[in-house]
C-alpha cells in the first residue's frame, strides 16, 4: 500500500535528501532552480508518496512561473527512491498531481526533462518557450490540461510574481492524504 499525502515544511530535509540521492551534484545549479529561488512553492501539488511505514518513495514539486502575461506551473524535481524506480510511482504522482493541478485551474504546465519519458503523459517540445541559459530547447516540454493553453504563449520564461498566489493557489494548508494499493 502506498500513501500519497501534500508536502509539509517538516518533510522539507527528508525531500531534500532524495533529491541529493536521485540527481547529480549541482542540482540547484541548473537554470530552473533560478526560477524557482525566492518563489513560494505551490503548497497542494506538491506531493509524497509513502510506502509501508512511511518511507519515503518519491517526491514532486510545483512552483508558479510566467511566459509574459500568462501564468504556468513548472513542474520539478520529481523523484524517485533508487529502490523504488521501475515500479511506476513516478506516473502515479504524475497523474495524480496534473489532475489536481488542473482541478485547482492550472492551464498549462512546463518542465525541462527527457520527451520520451515525459509524452506518456501527454507533454510535447516547446519551440517557441525560452527557459534560462543554458538550458537545452529540445527539453522544454509542456502540457495542456485544457485545449489550446499553449497556443500564443511564446517567449522567455521568468520568475512568479512572489506577492499573493492566484486565487485557488494555497500556500499551506491541511495535508490531504490518498489511499492507493
């Protein structure tokens, strides 16, 4: 049995030592860590999920972002466990984690990462999307969770506003925990 549950600040170290675990050193080097530096993360999609006795399996994150006027949902890092990879928790948090992000009025969602992996889920290269240098443009990759989000979204990528979230957005909150077997 898995448990799927939001992030909390105590879980912060625990997330982090995956991330370690899972990515070469430097990580926080890359040019979306710089979008992300300063910016509230967003609260309700960012997720664990948890196996027997509550170890940790894999870990996602969400932070806001903009293309000019239009506001987007950067997904990453996701993770998992080196012990876990190749049992699907990956695409269980992905899949649980979009639906969320769309029920909560998301329109769009980019990520940098490997296209065969990620068009499973429906994202496609983004030619017209601009993420910092030096970012490889064949890993700019974006989903739709309603028709035509991406059409006239063209540009660089920067930093959310840090002020309030958009209206839906939390910050914080109560965990909400999902049961999956």
């Amino acid at each position: 049995m898995y448990e799927i549950c939001t992030e909390t600040p105590d879980d912060e170290p625990e997330v982090e030592a995956l991330y370690d675990l899972c990515f070469a050193p430097g990580r926080t080097a890359l040019s979306s860590y710089r979008l992300r530096e300063g910016v509230p993360r967003v609260a309700d999609l960012c997720l664990l999920l948890r196996g027997e006795g509550g170890s940790l399996q894999a870990a996602i994150r969400y932070w806001p972002a903009r293309i000019g006027a239009h506001r987007v949902l950067l997904l990453g890092p996701i993770a998992v466990h080196p012990i876990a990879q190749g049992e699907g928790l990956g695409a269980l948090l992905m899949r649980d984690s979009l639906a969320r992000a769309a029920r909560a009025g998301w329109e769009r969602v980019l990520l940098v990462g490997d296209a065969p992996y990620y068009s499973r889920f429906g994202f496609t290269r983004l030619d017209h999307v601009e993420m910092p240098p030096p970012t490889n443009p064949d890993r700019v990759l974006g989903l739709e969770l309603c028709e035509g989000a991406w059409v006239d979204v063209a540009g660089p990528v920067t930093r959310a506003d840090t002020a309030a979230p958009p209206a839906g957005l939390a910050q914080g909150g109560p965990v909400r925990h999902i049961d999956r077997t």
